[in-house]
C-alpha cells in the first residue's frame, strides 16, 4: 500500500485535503522565525578611491616639501667663509622646571663687505668613538651687556647686525645634550645667513 494513499483524505465532494497540517505549520513557523536575508548591494567605491587619492596626495607633497627644506638648508652660503668663528665657549645654568640648559658663546668677525643681519647654527655633536649623536640647528641671538647689570641680554641680529669689520659675541641656547656627548666643542657651520649691503 502506498504511504501517501495511507493518509490521504477525502471530501464528499471528492477533492483531496492536504494529509500533513502540521509539517504546514512547521513550514510557516520558519518562515517566520528566519533572518531576513538582505539583499545584495553593490559597493560604491568612489568615496574609498577619492580618499585613497587625498593620502597619496598629502605623501607626497609631504615628501616634496621636507626635499626642498633639506636641500635649502645644507647648501652652505659662500658669504660663510668671511664670517670668522673663534673664542668659543660654554656654560650650563638651571632653568625654571629643574632641567639644565647649555649656553655656547661664540665670537663672529666679519671679514666681508655686507652686514650679517639674520644667521642660524648648525651644530654636530659627537660620541668618544667620533660618531654623530646630535644636530642642532640653532638660531643665533647677539649677547649684549646688561646697563643695569646683572644677567647679559639676548638681541636679535636683525636689531644689532655685524657689520663689516665687527666682532660680535653671539650666544646659542640648548634645551638639551645628548648624554653620550664626548664633551667636546661641537662642529659649527654657520647657515641661513641674512645679509644687508
């Protein structure tokens, strides 16, 4: 005997009633109780694209502006070669917050024929194996005498230049010094210069 003829039904009518309301139930149930599935969207990549083109954008125009500082800043000024260092000298003092900042006075000669007006350090400093462990690169004040004594004063070079045939001390201030410093004079080169005819 076949299965399905076992549970089927009849009406008087002679039409045929569905043997199984249950697995209907079960069906709906499912039905109900299933998550949604969502429906498939497609991917608006232009706001990704746009974006990945503003990050290479700023790389690289971050990359062009430090090749550019860099390359202005090691071309020394052949004016430098008529500007005499000598008589260095340095001094440490205890500043507000308990740290130890380091002066470097330095005298400058101009042997030239135009006044030094604007000018900045570099200065190299070395371990006892002549290693490198700090650059600095320091703009210069003019160290001038107090009237009313006491500490010097610093003066901007654009305010008191050297001017031909002048000798001026100027001081450069140094928040911090590498420890492994062989505690010798740094290498000094003088950058950035400003002159005035």
């Amino acid at each position: 005997m076949d299965v399905s003829q076992k549970y089927s039904t009849t009406t008087a009518e002679g039409e045929e009633i569905d043997p199984s309301p249950r697995s209907r139930i079960g069906t709906g149930m499912a039905d109900i109780f299933s998550p949604a599935q969502p429906k498939p969207q497609e991917r608006n990549w232009t706001p990704f694209i746009a974006g990945l083109v503003a990050i290479i954008f700023v790389i690289a125009a971050i990359e062009v502006i430090s090749r550019n500082k860099s390359h202005t800043t090691t071309q020394p000024n052949p004016y430098a070669a008529k500007l005499q260092l000598s008589s260095p000298k340095m001094s440490a003092a205890e500043n507000y917050v308990g740290g130890t900042v380091t002066y470097l006075d330095v005298n400058i000669t101009n042997t030239g024929d135009q006044a030094l007006v604007g000018a900045a350090m570099k200065l190299v400093f070395r371990n006892t194996l002549n290693e490198v462990v700090q650059t600095e690169t320091v703009p210069l004040h003019v160290l001038v005498e107090n009237q009313m004594g006491g500490y010097p004063d610093l003066v901007d070079l654009s305010r008191l230049p050297i001017g031909p045939g002048q000798t001026r001390t100027v001081r450069l201030t140094l928040e911090h010094i590498s420890a492994d410093w062989n505690q010798n004079y740094p290498e000094m080169q003088l950058t950035d210069l400003k002159l005035k005819s």
